[in-house]
C-alpha cells in the first residue's frame, strides 16, 4: 500500500483493491489549495497542513435580504414579508426581519370596528 499526498495505490497490496479513501491533500502555501469553487476562500492552514475551503460572506447586515454567493458574485436579494393576511401589516426592519403587525379594527383577526349583525331568519 503505497499513500502519497493525493493517491492510493493499492496494486501493490492485495486484498485492499476494495478500499476507497478520500484524503485531504497535504499543503504549503494557498495555491495548492484551489477548489474550483469562487464562493470560497482557500487556504492552507500552515499549523495543520490541509486545505481550509471557507465560504466567502456575503452577508449585507440587512435581516431583510437573503444573501448568497453565485459563481464567486454575492447577491443580496430582498425577501418577502407578505404572511398572507391581510388584516397584518407587513414590513421588514433591517436589523430584526419581517414584522407582521395587525391592523386595529380589521375583520379577519377578531377586531371589528362594528359588530357584524345575523340577518339570518
């Protein structure tokens, strides 16, 4: 069994044709370290020797985007606050996220500026 940075030859020992490892390749410097993936960063981490593949932030600060990273480009698209009620208010605050406020007086959450009268016979 032969183990070098990238490889496992296992001709050279029967029996372990069967065997599949997947190895972190050992590193010196960051330029080994490329994984083809422009929403990381890569780096060799000089203490351990291995490659270190952290995503790239693109967070805005905002708690009213979603924020992603698309081929190395950072989106930070709005979200929607909309909960589908319409006696709510919906808004979004930048440091909390969606705020859903109910609007006084309106039917639908228990609130009715008059009572509604059963003209049933």
């Amino acid at each position: 069994l032969t183990v070098t940075a990238n490889t496992i030859d296992t001709q050279s020992s029967p029996g372990l044709a069967d065997i599949s490892l997947a190895l972190t390749p050992l590193c010196s410097n960051s330029s080994f370290c490329e994984d083809n993936n422009q929403c990381t960063t890569n780096v060799c981490s000089p203490t351990l020797g291995i490659c270190v593949y952290d995503p790239i932030d693109c967070s805005d600060g905002n708690a009213c985007t979603a924020d992603t990273c698309d081929n190395g480009n950072c989106t930070n698209t709005p979200i929607d606050c909309d909960d589908g009620n319409a006696c709510t208010t919906d808004t979004c605050d930048a440091n909390s996220g969606c705020v859903n406020t109910p609007i006084s007086n309106c039917c639908g959450n228990d609130i009715c500026e008059e009572p509604i009268e059963d003209t049933s016979p």
